[in-house]
C-alpha cells in the first residue's frame, strides 16, 4: 500500500512518517507548513497544501497511488480552543470532511485517525477505557470526538476501514531532528524555562489528585509511532476494520512529577531557582487521565515500550542538540 500521512512534517507526524519507512511501507506527506518543518522528511515525497484544499488532496491521492489515509493534521493547543473554536471547528472538523470526501472519491481504502484522549473529558475512573463515557470539556476534544463520529459514519456508509486511536500525553524524540518545538506541550515549555534560569510553572495545585497537580499518562513519541504501523498493517491485511483504541502506558504520572524528573534528567535538581512555581490552573484541563491500552494489545499486539526517564532523556538530547546555545 501507498500511504498519505497528512500532518507528517510535524512532530507526531515525522515519528510516524519514520517508523512507517522503517516498516517498509510506501509513505507521501501533505502538510500545509504552519507548524511542520521539510527537513524532517528527507526522502520522502512531500506535497505543501493543507487537507480544507479539496482539489489539492484529490490529485494527490490520485497521482501518488494512495492506498490508505494517516491523517494527523489538526490543530492541537487545548488553551487555544477555548479561544478559538470556530478555528478548530475549521481546521479539525472541516479538514477531515474534506479530506474523507476526497479519499471516497478516489477510493481509498483504509484510514488512521489521530485522535485525542482529550475525547473523554474528566473521567472519574482510575483507567479510562474505550467504553468510557466521553463528555470533552473543550473545543479541542469536541472536535477529535466528532472526527471519530464522523470517521465511523463515512465508513458505515462506504466501507472504509478505519482505526480511531487516542493520544494520551506524548513526549521525546527519536532523533534531535524530530524533537518537539512546540511551546505548549509540558516538558519542552519546561526545558526552556529552565534554559533561561527560570522556575518552571506547574499549572494548578489544587486538584483532586495526590499532590494537587493534573496526573496524565505520558507516552514516547516512538511508540507512538508504532502504534500506527501496527495499525496501518492491520487495517491493510484485513485483521481490523473498525477500531477505537488508546495509545498510553497505563501509568499515572503528576505534573509535578514530570517536572522533578525533568530537573533530575537536565541537571537542575539541585538547584534552588529550578524548583516549580504554580500558576493558575488552564482552562478545560481535567484532573486525572490515565488510559488503559489493553484493546490494542490484545487486538495489534502493540505495547508501549519506553518509560519516563527514557522519554525525558531523549527530549533533553534533542533539545540541547538543537538549542545548544541556550
């Protein structure tokens, strides 16, 4: 199969755009610019546009012989959504109605969702699990939930099969080149407080968890990555058609936590200025998500395979490789 990953200059996406070469799959990228960088698909056939181009997705699917859809590209910042909805709306719902509507027409026949944990909301369980009631408290989460709605549907109607799969909270990098940039993501927002000498923010301190801080499931980027291999794979030799699934390690992590691993990784710890601050907390962020990948196991045979400093330490080399002056 030839596979189109939309979003595949950036940060997921390059991962993801890795490790489907690696597995021997045919790969081309559509990726509008805005937060993705060419140099990180080197080789690679890369088409610059973005998926609301209806006209531009068709001929690439056409030309390219595409066989199956990765579709990353969304708008991502939780904090912006609330904002921002009708920008989300745009971008997130739109863009997949576009890029379905141009894939049924050239008849494409398989697709991986990036979708969000983000779709559950606050969930008051210990493991959220795929049957989890979702209720999003944001924009951002509405959209993914919507996405999948919507992916599932086209795929009722057509026979598309499709795997929804749910980030949890990702970090780390495979390689410097590929390191996250952004500036709202936890630990590279960290890093670069603590790179100008500056206490970190911990956002929130009040919430109904162990020590006051939001506890999530953070996840290396390159499981991730091989998340959607192991999906792409079983949507191409027919063992899945429709799936929902969460990508995590099962493992609760407090922002705190991540923050003194952080210190601990970067060499701060022992330093006085390095120590957290709290900020107020953001707005539509739950207190505890924490998922359980059990369906994806016993389905793919997929298992997160990376640990917390594992993923900080990677982020740190990737960070002082591509920031070594500061």
């Amino acid at each position: 199969m030839t596979w189109l990953v939309t979003g595949g200059a950036g940060y997921i996406g390059a991962h993801v755009v890795l490790a489907m070469r690696q597995a021997g799959e045919q790969v081309v990228v559509l990726d509008d610019g805005s937060t993705g960088d060419p140099g990180r698909v080197c080789g690679v056939p890369l088409v610059v546009g973005s998926v609301l181009d209806g006209p531009l997705v068709g001929r690439t699917l056409r030309e390219h012989g595409v066989t199956g859809v990765v579709h990353l590209a969304a708008k991502k910042q939780v904090e912006e959504s609330v904002r921002r909805p009708l920008h989300y709306y745009r971008e997130n719902v739109e863009g997949l109605r576009v890029l379905l509507e141009e894939a049924v027409e050239a008849h494409v026949g398989a697709l991986v969702f990036s979708s969000s944990a983000a779709v559950y909301g606050m969930p008051d369980v210990d493991l959220v699990r795929e049957e989890t009631d979702c209720q999003p408290v944001n924009p951002y989460g509405t959209t993914k939930l919507v996405g999948e709605r919507m992916v599932a549907e086209v795929a009722a109607a057509t026979g598309l099969r499709y795997a929804n799969l749910r980030y949890f909270n990702v970090a780390g990098t495979v390689a410097p080149g590929l390191a996250d940039r952004g500036v709202s993501n936890l630990v590279p927002m960290v890093f670069r407080r603590l790179e100008q000498r500056q206490a970190p923010l911990v956002f929130g301190d009040t919430y109904d968890t162990p020590d006051g801080t939001c506890v999530r499931d953070f996840v290396h980027v390159a499981d991730i990555a091989t998340a959607h291999v192991a999906a792409a794979r079983g949507l191409a030799e027919g063992r899945v058609s429709a799936l929902t699934a969460n990508i995590g390690r099962g493992e609760g992590v407090s922002v705190r936590e991540m923050v003194q691993t952080i210190r601990e990784v970067s060499g701060t710890a022992g330093e006085a200025w390095s120590a957290p601050v709290v900020a107020p907390p953001r707005p539509g962020d739950p207190a505890r998500v924490v998922a359980s990948a059990e369906r994806i196991r016993a389905i793919l045979g997929w298992t997160a395979r990376h640990d917390l400093r594992e993923m900080v330490a990677s982020a740190w080399k990737g960070r002082r490789a591509s920031h070594p002056s500061e």
